[in-house]
C-alpha cells in the first residue's frame, strides 16, 4: 500500500484529527490490511487489560473484515459491541448483526456478542463497562454517514448519551440506533474503511476542505484504509 500524509487537509475543521490514510491496491489487499490491523488491535488491548472490546459496523467494511482473516481465530475475551443498528428483528437480513452472524462472528471463537436489542438505554447501560473501547470500525456512506450518524440527524448533535435513537434516516429502514460521537471519539483506535469507486467522491470531499460532515467530525487521529479506487480523489504528497 502507499501511505498519504497532509496534515492540511483537516486541521481547520477538526484540530485533533491528524489524517492517517493508507492506500492498497485492490479490496483484497484491503481486506488483508484491515485484519492485520483488526489482529495487532485484539493482541494491544488483551495484553494490556485482559480483553478486547470493539463495536462493528454492518456492510462492506464487515465483509472485508472476514474476507481478510484467512481462519478463524481463538477470540476468548473479546467483546464484540455494534455501532449501529437498523429497528429490524436480528434475524432480519436487513440487520447489521445477522450479517455478522453470518459471515464473520463464525471467525471469532469465543467472542461475546452484545447485540444493539432493545432501548438506546439499555445498550448504553451495556456498553458502558466497557468503555472507553479498544476498537471503533467504520465504514463511511456517499453522504458522508458514519454509523447511524447521518448529516443533519440530532443524533449527531448528542454530547451527553451514549447511544441514540434515530429516526428519519435518509437510506431504509428509517429507524435505527446508534453509538454517538462522544463513544466514538474515545475509542482507542478508529480504523475507517471504504473501498470502490462509488467512495471516491466523499473520500475525496471529506480531506478536501474543512466541513461538518459526520466524517469529519471523527478525533484522535482515526486511521482511514482505503483501495485505490476509493482514493482517487485524493492528493498524494510525497
């Protein structure tokens, strides 16, 4: 992969964000990127504190993920939390957690799940021993979404909760929750992935020029995994 380093892109719009880009040549490469980078995380935390605990998007960036991890791996005290969910059954195909369930929690044996069921309240009751967590994953929509935090949502103006409800969502199904900035941005680590051309335009639009977009609201220095087709926008610097 080739590494890109502006500093000047973000500065402006988020003085905490340090852009960590790293381009590799095709998904596949990608996927392997994203596993090694997912493995060195899981090893980091469990040496330090005993446990790993991270939160997964739903999509492609889960996909890649699996894609990635060749076997499965021995995942004994990892905590697996969600980012985000769609107000669906988990049994629905349409829930980020069944295609977890599906193609890469088979991978991590071991792992305790906690599903994104019931209230925002409740997960947050969950989710709060565990944080702040080792391991935030993310994709990023052609609008600029991370999670279920989408441009213009109050969800992306809470400070104070730790998991909202969303409604209105502007892709289906309209109800969702999700983890809030103030859970994201303590993670130890943010890794966020986009592959495919169709993430050229808003990788390009995100370190473009300072803005408000929901990724761009990310801080303490989010590592960004991209493929060549989905950094064509970009400018390298040597």
């Amino acid at each position: 992969f080739r590494k890109v380093a502006d500093p000047a892109k973000m500065s402006d719009n988020n003085p905490h964000m340090d852009p960590d880009i790293e381009i590799c040549a095709d998904e596949n490469s990608l996927a392997a990127s994203l596993a090694a980078r997912f493995a060195t995380a899981a090893a980091a935390a469990l040496a330090a504190r005993g446990r790993f605990a991270l939160a997964i998007p739903g999509g492609s960036v889960v996909q890649l993920l699996a894609r990635g991890l060749a076997a499965p791996v021995a995942a004994a005290n990892w905590h697996v939390f969600w980012t985000d969910e769609r107000r669906v059954p988990l049994s629905n195909p349409h829930s980020n957690f069944r295609l977890a369930e599906t193609e890469l929690l088979p991978k991590l044996a071991g792992a305790q799940v906690h599903p994104l069921r019931g209230s925002a309240a409740e997960y947050e009751t969950e989710l709060r021993p565990f944080l702040p967590l080792d391991l935030v994953l993310l994709g990023v929509g052609e609008d600029g979404h991370v999670a279920s935090l989408f441009p213009g949502n109050p969800a992306t103006r809470e400070t104070q909760r730790l998991v909202a409800d969303v409604h209105n969502a502007p892709k289906p199904p309209p109800d969702r929750a999700t983890l809030t900035f103030p859970v994201l941005n303590a993670a130890r680590q943010i890794l966020v992935v986009a592959s495919g051309a169709g993430k050229a335009a808003i990788v390009g639009r995100v370190f473009s020029a300072p803005g408000n977009l929901p990724a761009q609201r990310l801080s303490g220095s989010p590592r960004w995994l991209l493929d060549r087709a989905a950094a064509a926008h970009l400018k390298e610097t040597p």
